[in-house]
C-alpha cells in the first residue's frame, strides 16, 4: 500500500512569493591555493523577483510545467521569460526542475540563461500538493 508520503507531490507556486539572486565567484589567486572548505570572495550579481503562474501536469506521469517572469531590481525591461519543466518530488524528496530565461526586449533581448535545481517541500504535504519551502539551483 503506497502511503499518501510516498506518492508524488506538485509544487504550489502559485501562492508564494520568491526572491532570485544570483553571484559571482570572484576568488583571488591565494584563495584559488587554498585548501577546500576555504572561504572564496563573491558578489551579488543579480537580484530580482521571480513572478510564476501555476504549475501544470505535463509531458508524463510525474511531470510538471510552469511559466513565469523573471524582473530584474536594475531596470524595469531587465526581465526574461522563464519557461519551467519539471519532475514532482516523491515523499520528503525534493522534485527537480530545468528552466530557460529569454530575454524578449531592452538590454536582455536575445539572451538565454538555464537554471537547473531542487524544488524543496514545506511540510505538510496534503493532497499531494505542497507550498514549497525552498528553490536551489545551479
């Protein structure tokens, strides 16, 4: 018998709000010597709110897509399009996801960034949908 903790959960992004930011690692050259678990010099490179639709079942049994946006704090036609696809997580396991940013005008016109990550549950799952605790990605 498959518990309702065993089955596979839908992220509820619809309903929370998200900060993106991204840095730069910046090491110096005795940083870059230095022993793992040192630390490294970073930046702030790019901070913005993230501005998501619902997430649909899609492409398979497991499977999710959401659209969203992507605005810069640095200027209002910073923003890139963010198209999202998805594995549900099963349980307490995080569901995972990959995602393309587009820039469709201004200074970002043309770029595309990938973003690949874990989507983390908040507990507790109920109706196997949950509101999500944390978003990481490389």
């Amino acid at each position: 018998m498959t518990t309702e903790r065993e089955l596979p959960w839908f992220p509820g992004y619809e309903f929370q709000e998200f900060i993106y930011q991204s840095f730069l690692i910046l090491p110096t050259l005795v940083e870059i010597a230095a022993s793992p678990g040192a630390a490294v010099t970073a930046k702030k490179w790019a901070k913005g709110d993230f501005l998501q639709g619902q997430a649909f079942n899609s492409g398979g049994e497991g499977k999710y897509t959401l659209g969203a946006t992507l605005q810069f704090d640095s200027g209002p036609d910073l923003k890139l399009d963010v198209s999202i696809k998805g594995n549900k997580g099963i349980g307490r396991a995080p569901g995972t996801f990959e995602a393309t940013g587009t820039g469709i005008e201004g200074l970002l016109k043309g770029a595309s960034y990938a973003l690949y990550g874990w989507v983390f549950p908040e507990e507790p799952i109920a109706n196997n949908a949950v509101r999500v605790l944390r978003v990481s990605g490389i």
